[in-house]
C-alpha cells in the first residue's frame, strides 16, 4: 500500500508490555547494584565490584536499542497532458526531470510532459494477501484515471 505516515501516527505509537517489564528490568538492575555499593557488608570492596558491575551491566542494556529500519520507498513519476489534462502515473526512471517533453497523450495526441517527481514510503501491510490485492488495484484504478 503506497501511503506516506504521519508524524502523529509515530507520536501516538504505544508502548507494548514487553518493553515496559524490560525497562523495568533494567532499572531493577540498576538498583541493585546501587543496593550493593550502598549497605555493603563484610567486605566493602567485593560489594563496590559487584554494585558497579550491576549499574554498567544496566545502563549499557538500557542504551542498546534495535536499530529501526530503512523504510522501502518507491519513487513516481506523474506525467500531465498539455491540452486535456489527462494524467499518468509510472515509475521514477534515469533522466526524469520536471517539464520533460515524454511523447503524446493517449487520448487527444498532445504533448505530455512531466507534471511531477516524489517518493513515497511503503507500508508493511499487517493482512497481506486482501490489502495487496486491494493496493494493487486502487493503484491500478489511480494510475489509469
């Protein structure tokens, strides 16, 4: 499905339970090893080791984030005609560039040119086999109008 996102959408993501309980994890983790440094015990420098091995051993688990992932975007192409305003979408190819004269229109023989150039980033679509074919057809639908 071609369809930008919105900046909101990623504001507004909320934070499942797996992520709540690791974070949570993370600073029990980290409070431990303060709990060690702090009451101490018979020996002072065995509990120092382990109290700040616990804090390092934390704080650098609770920087490590998973690296999100390039999005996939896909470049178009809308070509406009001149006279009757016909409109054709196709792929982005070398040597593309605003105004480009692209041969004639389909329907009245005037010139077409291209109107505009933009990427669009592609959603992962959760159902794949129903939103594919319904993508693939408004797609098909759009670029034919």
């Amino acid at each position: 499905m071609i369809d930008e996102e919105d900046d909101e959408e990623i504001l507004n993501k909320k934070r499942s339970l797996k992520s709540i309980l690791k974070n949570l994890l993370l600073i029990g983790l980290i409070a431990i090893g303060v709990l060690f440094m702090y009451i101490g015990g018979t020996d002072q420098v065995t509990n120092m080791i382990i109290g700040f091995t616990f804090i390092c051993l934390g704080t650098t688990l609770f920087q490590m984030r998973k690296n999100p992932s390039d999005p996939i975007r896909q470049t178009l192409t809308i070509l406009k005609c001149k006279a009757c305003g016909a409109i054709k979408v196709r792929n982005y190819e070398d040597g593309d560039f605003i105004f480009k004269s692209m041969g004639s229109c389909d329907k009245c023989n005037n010139s077409i040119e291209i109107h505009q150039i933009y990427s669009v980033k592609l959603k992962k679509s959760r159902k794949k086999d129903d939103k594919l074919e319904k993508s693939k057809k408004t797609l098909t639908e759009t670029i034919e109008v």
